[in-house]
C-alpha cells in the first residue's frame, strides 16, 4: 500500500497477516480433518430387495434374511441386495445394485457387510452384495 499524504514511505503496515504459527496450524487442521475422513467412511445402507423391478423403476424391499447367502455373492432365488436410495412405502429407488467399494455397507437391521474406507475390502457373516 502507497501512502498518499506524504508518510514515510518505508513503512509498512502489517494489519491482516497471519504469523507463519498460524499458517502451520490451520495447515496442520486441515490435514487431520482429511486423515479423520479417511478412516470414517461413508456409510451405506443396503436392503434386501426383490428382483422384479417395478414400473416406476423402485425395488420391493423384503426381509434381509432371504438375501442371506454363504456363497458371497448376495443374491438368493431373485433377491439381491440394494445400496442407497430412497426407501418410502415398502419400495426403494434412487440407489445402485453395484455395491460401492469405499463405503461402510450396513442393513436396515445393522448388519455390517463391509467396513469400507482406505480401500479396505472387509466383508461380514459371508454377506456380501452383488
């Protein structure tokens, strides 16, 4: 900033800028909040649902024992497993049938399916969804 009326133009005022202890704090913030991230996945729901899809493309959500399956790979006599979404009325829509690989899976009931986060694969009771 130039003075205009006639100041010793040497001078200079500091007003606004942060000490570099500051600096290296809030840098220092901003890289826990990452790390924290990654070590807390998203979590995503997954419901069992029936594989007749209906005409406004929602799923019927049934009882998650029929998507039961020790084979791992989730789907049982036309049941699947259904990530995300909205579910209103018996029905859900809006999700995927591609179960994501970086999220916490967990059923209605609270059944972990998959840990998730840092690329982590975990899987639980051999349920996994396809």
């Amino acid at each position: 900033m130039i003075p205009q009326d006639g100041q010793d133009r040497g001078s200079f005022r500091t007003t606004g800028r942060k000490s570099s202890a500051t600096v290296v704090v809030g840098a220092l913030s901003a890289l826990s909040l990452a790390v924290a991230g990654c070590g807390s996945p998203d979590t995503v729901t997954a419901r069992c649902v029936d594989d007749d899809r209906r005409s406004d493309g929602s799923y019927r959500v049934v009882d998650e024992d029929r998507c039961d399956d020790d084979s791992g790979t989730g789907r049982t006599g036309g049941y699947f497993y259904y990530y995300g979404g909205n579910a209103s009325g018996g029905s859900v829509s809006g999700g995927t049938r591609a179960r994501p690989s970086d999220a916490k899976v967990v059923t209605e009931s609270g059944k972990v399916i998959q840990r998730g986060g840092m690329g982590g694969r975990g899987g639980g009771g051999g349920r996994v969804g396809g």
